[in-house]
C-alpha cells in the first residue's frame, strides 16, 4: 500500500504530481460553485445592516468582530469568487487558495452548523503543503516528491472524515435502529409539495414506498443505515487498494449522491469535495 510506504519513507516517496494538482482543479471548481450559487440564493443581502441575521451575528461575536464581519462581507463574496476561479485555472494557486479559504472561513461567522466548511478547510490546509500546484487546468505529467506530502495528508483526512462519522452513526441508537432515516424521509414525503425543486431531490417513487413509519419502513431503514456504517468503514482502505478501489469509488458515488438528495444545497460542497479527494488516493 504506497501510503504506508511513504509514511515509512519519510514522505520521500514518489506519487504522480497530477494527482495533487486535479484536486486542486475539483477543489476550485467545487468552490467556485458554492460562492456562484450563494450569490444567487439571497447571500448578497445576507447581512444587511437592520436585518435578523446580521443581529444574530453580532450577538454571537461581539460588537466590534461584527463590524468587521458587516463591512468585509460582500467585497469578500466577490473576491472569493474571483479566487476559486483563478485556482481551479491555476492562476497563482497558493494565493488564489489563501483568499479563497479566507472567504469560506468568514462563513463560519453567521453559518449554524459549519461542518462542511471545516472539512473544505482542513482539505484546502492540505493543498497549500503540497510543492507544485500547476499553473494550468491541466495537471502535469511524471512522478515526484513536491507533493507527496500533501496527498497523505489529503487521505489521512478524508479517512479520518468517514471513521469519525462511522462512528458517530454507532453511538446513535436511533441511527442504528433505522428511525431516523424513516423519520427523515417520513418529513421530505410530507413537506415535499412545499419545496422548490432544488429542495428535494428524493426520488417520488422513494418517498411514497419507503417514506412511511411503519415497521416495514423501519426495517428498510436499518438495514440501510448499516450499510451505511459499513461502507463508510470500508471506502479508505478500499479506496487504497487498486483490486478494489473502482468498486469503492462506485459505492461513495452512490452515497454522497443519495446524501445530496437529502439535502441538495447544504451537501453540494461536502459531496465534490469529498469525491474528489478520492484523486488522492491514488499514488
């Protein structure tokens, strides 16, 4: 397995410089998307002076954090944008990531459960360890060490991403128990007709044969929900090993896709960016 043998190298191992650098290429254009997609949704006047959100924000940090926050807000909107751009092009990709992750931390500012944006940083952290970037949307061709270091880092953390939330769902009874599943396609079959279409993504078929309470849809529900542990133990090491790492590749394609349905606009990001790193695992 090349990532034990480039733990035991010191990381002096030698892996595919393009790898690296087609993250970036999906990393930029994962984010790109976001920042594109929260202008059209209303993020432009997010925090408006007077408004409840921008009330909310100063509550949380403070009167003079705030202001900072308030002022920076909207030239920030446009300069991200423009950064993640530039990354995804290879146009001066260490500072276009700098930026680019500056923008996404200021959303941890007024965002209530962050999560995906604290994942985007920890991965976006491990882009700027990596030595050669590109300057292309093409990735470069040969093998080296420049990022070596950079690409363990990027499978360390989506590993530890998939065992953590593996074992979050462990410790839920309710997840285990297949309830919550239920309970939650339960609600999407019945607020559905209420949603615009980029709000519900759940399959109609899905919904009026598994979307009930009863104890058939709670059996359905479990078994789906340990499936969901067991591929999310899996996918690294499956990820890992070329006999298997199509087979995994195609089984978190199915995953994140059916996470996407749940929740389209809060999982877009989270879904091609932990997709993408698959790129990494590959040496």
């Amino acid at each position: 397995m090349w990532w034990v043998e480039a733990l035991a190298a010191g990381f002096d191992h030698p892996v595919r410089t393009g790898r690296v650098q087609l993250f970036r290429l999906v990393f930029g254009t994962v984010l790109a998307l976001r920042f594109a997609l929260a202008l059209g949704w209303g993020g432009w006047s997010r925090l408006v002076p007077g408004s409840l959100e921008a009330g909310l924000v100063q509550r949380r940090l403070g009167p003079v954090r705030a202001r900072l926050l308030l002022v920076s807000y909207r030239p920030m909107l446009l300069a991200r944008l423009a950064a993640a751009l530039a990354l995804a092009t290879g146009l001066a990709p260490k500072a276009a990531l700098v930026v680019a992750m500056a923008g996404l931390a200021m959303e941890t500012g007024y965002l209530r459960a962050p999560a995906a944006v604290r994942y985007s940083l920890l991965l976006g952290a491990c882009l700027l360890t990596a030595g050669d970037l590109g300057h292309s949307p093409l990735p470069s061709p040969g093998t080296g060490t420049a990022n070596t270091w950079a690409q363990c880092l990027i499978v360390l953390v989506t590993t530890d991403l998939y065992w953590n939330s593996a074992y979050q769902k462990i410790c839920s009874p309710q997840f285990r128990s297949g309830l919550l599943l239920a309970q939650t396609f339960h609600v999407h079959r019945e607020v559905a007709h209420l949603l615009p279409p980029h709000q519900n993504l759940i399959p109609t078929l899905v919904l009026r044969h598994a979307g009930g309470l009863g104890e058939r849809d709670v059996r359905l529900w479990r078994a789906a929900s340990m499936a969901a542990i067991v591929v999310e133990i899996a996918l690294p090491p499956a990820l890992l090993l070329p006999q298997t790492a199509p087979w995994a590749v195609a089984a978190g394609v199915v995953m994140h896709a059916v996470f996407t349905c749940l929740k389209p606009r809060h999982m877009i990001t989270f879904t091609g960016i932990t997709l993408g790193s698959y790129l990494a695992f590959t040496p």
